[in-house]
C-alpha cells in the first residue's frame, strides 16, 4: 500500500524509552464561581441549574463550560426537588462481606436539567424496587452547610405510570 505523502518513510517499530508519569505532581486550576452559586442555593434549601443562553441546555450541578456549544453558561435557573434516575448501580457497606444487602447508587436528572449526577437513596430502600425512570425527590440534610451533600438522599415518588400500568391489569 503507498505511504501518504506527509510520511516520509514507514518504520516497523518506533523507539521505547522508559519512563514515569508522575500523576500527583500535577496541578489544577478549578474555577469555583459557579460552584458557591450552587452551593449557597443548596444551603438556602434552593437547586439552582444553570443554563446556556446558545443551546438551552441546563446543567445540575452547574457545568463551568457548555459541553455543546463551548461556550460559558451564565443563566441561573431554579428547578424542582424531583427528578428520575438516568441510570444506576449497586454498592455495599463495609461489613457485608458477603454482599448480601445491595444498596442503589443513582445517577439523577432533575427535572428541568439536561446532565445527571451520582445520589444515594435511603438506606432502607429495597434494591429490586429501584428502576430507570423511577421518579425521585430530594430529602434535604437536617443541618445544611454549603455543601454537595445538603441534598441527604433521593427519596422514590410514587410513579404515575406504574399506577396506570396496575389500573390496566385489574381491568
Ligand atoms: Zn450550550
């Protein structure tokens, strides 16, 4: 097969050299004016979104740089509490050892929102029952500080096509 013109000879294998990458080295700048809107909305017991006047999208939590158009969003938008699990996972406490009791990890869109992100659901709650499209309420902390975890937990809502699905079947 001919080379394309731009490489100028094809070499079997190129050179290795041994080398480390010293991740931990790194610095990061991390832009936190849109977060402390975010936060200082939790601690008011308020979630606040944030949209992008190019696209519209809403991001929950607040995205510093529109992932669609790139450009910065500036618009803040109160959403609802509720909102419906996007997807999910399980996980276990520390001591089931033998993994016996699953516990959701969710992934939330909020009502309102374009993005998701990761919740808890109360610990009680039994795994089996939780599904995607499940729609869900925020249960605020008892004390809040301005922080992610304001929101405790997302509680299931009862789902109105689940109650129609039922109200079929007795037919
Ligand atoms: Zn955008």
């Amino acid at each position: 097969m001919p080379l394309p013109d731009y490489i100028k000879k094809q070499y079997k294998k190129t050179r290795t050299l041994h080398g480390n990458w010293y991740l931990m080295n790194y610095k990061y700048k991390f832009n936190l004016s849109r977060t402390k809107v975010f936060l200082k909305g939790l601690k008011d017991g308020v979630c606040l979104g944030l949209k992008c006047r190019s696209c519209n999208t809403v991001s929950f939590p607040p995205r510093l740089i529109c992932g669609r158009c790139l450009v910065m969003p500036d618009q803040w938008v109160r959403l609802p509490e509720t909102g419906t699990i996007a997807t999910g996972s399980a996980t276990y406490e520390a001591d089931d050892k033998n993994r016996e009791r699953p516990l959701p990890v969710i992934a939330v869109r909020q009502d309102g929102a374009d993005t998701i992100w990761l919740h808890n659901m109360p610990k009680d709650i039994d795994f089996h029952s939780v599904y995607i499209g499940m729609p869900v309420k925020a249960v605020w902390a008892k004390e809040r500080t301005g922080s992610w975890f304001d929101i405790d937990y997302y509680d299931a809502l009862e789902d109105p096509a689940v109650e129609l699905n039922k109200k079929e079947q007795e037919k």
